[in-house]
C-alpha cells in the first residue's frame, strides 16, 4: 500500500505513526482554512467549554476537509472526486 504525506502503513497502528499523521492533517486543514484549524485546536485544548451545537457545528466545518485529506492519503482523489460530483 502506498500512502501520501510519508506515511507508511505501519504508521496507521501505532500511536506516533498516528501522532505524525494528525500533525500533518493540522498542516493541511491550515492550508485550507487557518481559522478551522485554530477552532479545531481551541476545541482540543478544552472540549468541556465546547456546547453540543458547536461541537456539530465544528465536526460539520471539519468534515469536507477531512475527506480531501484522507483521499490524497489513500491516493483516491479522482474516486473521490467522482462520487462527490455524483451528490
């Protein structure tokens, strides 16, 4: 299996392998919307300050951006891109 942002499989089993990955999905959420990402690590840092509705609200904001990054990992972005365009 091939895996982008130099990634190795094994990396997906173990905590520092997952540890690199999460840095490298920060990196790219902020490329896409620093403002996200400072929500996501705000939320992070103290999840009790953060109500049910904004919780939602943040996983929402969160989700599309994950879905690119977890497509360019797995390298199936033009599938990806295809079944979007199918919603």
């Amino acid at each position: 299996m091939s895996l982008a942002f130099n990634t190795k499989p094994e990396d997906l089993y173990a905590r520092e392998g997952l540890v690199r990955l999460d840095a490298r999905f920060l990196a790219f959420l902020d490329e896409a919307d620093a403002a996200l990402r400072g929500r996501l690590e705000a939320a992070r840092r103290d999840p009790a300050t953060l109500v049910a509705k904004a919780e939602s609200e943040l996983l929402i904001a969160i989700a599309p951006h994950l879905e690119d990054f977890l497509a360019q990992l797995f390298g199936i972005v033009p599938e990806a891109q295809a079944l979007a365009a199918r919603h």
